[in-house]
C-alpha cells in the first residue's frame, strides 16, 4: 500500500501492534511565535500522511510531502520540526535535518503510530526593507 493524505471527513486508519506503518499529522503554512511555555504555531493548517511505511521513511519522504504540498524543497526560509512524543511545544521540538531524526522515529514506529511534524515557515518581516 503507498501512502496517502487523509481527507478531513476520514477516519484515521488503526495500526496493528506489530505493523510498521504509521500516520504523520502535519502542521504547515504557517510559524511559530513565542518561547517557551508561550510557543504556539499560527496561521498553520493540519494534514494527515497514513500508511507511510517504516521501511522506507527518510529524509527525503519529508522532501517529497513538501513538493506535493507546493513548498519546492523549502530552501533556507522553511525550517522542519519533529514534536517530540509526549512533548509539547514548549519543550519538545527537534529540528529535522537529515536521515538521523528519521532514523530515531522509525525505532519508535513499534510504539508511536502517530508522529507530528511542524513546517516553519520563516517569518520574513524583519527581512523587509526599512
């Protein structure tokens, strides 16, 4: 089975024990603001990634939920973030870079079926002319 977005209106799919698929809910399109107990992401929208599988999960299937999300690649601007399991905002985001973050989740992947990834998109006001 290849993977897939999950429409709103869908159930999400249950994963047994011992499968090695899992779901990615994915914040996108928007930023985070604040630090700390106050971070929060704004102006973002949530979609779903079911049936991804373990076996073939890397850097690179992140680069490819970006392209059909119409990001490109990201460029230096969009910066991706997993939440830790467990964790919140606050405390528990770690920057994805590479395939050494992919690596950790597919270990997981036998006891989280759901992983929650953030799409920062870097906010450019400061970046404006004066």
């Amino acid at each position: 089975m290849v993977w897939r977005f999950r429409e709103e209106s869908q159930l999400p799919p249950v994963y047994g024990y011992d499968s090695s698929r899992f779901t990615v809910e994915l914040h996108h399109g928007g930023f985070f603001c604040g630090v700390g107990a106050n971070r929060s992401y704004v102006d973002g929208k949530v979609c779903w990634c079911d049936d991804l599988e373990a076996e073939w999960w890397c850097y690179m299937s992140i680069e490819e939920i970006m392209l059909m999300l119409d990001y490109g690649l990201g460029g230096p601007n969009m910066k991706v973030y997993w939440l830790l399991p467990g964790k919140d905002l606050s405390d528990g985001l770690r920057i994805m870079t590479s395939d050494e973050e992919t690596v950790i989740m597919k270990q997981l992947v036998h006891k989280v079926k759901k992983f929650i990834l953030y799409f920062d998109h870097h906010n450019n006001i400061a970046d404006l002319p004066k």
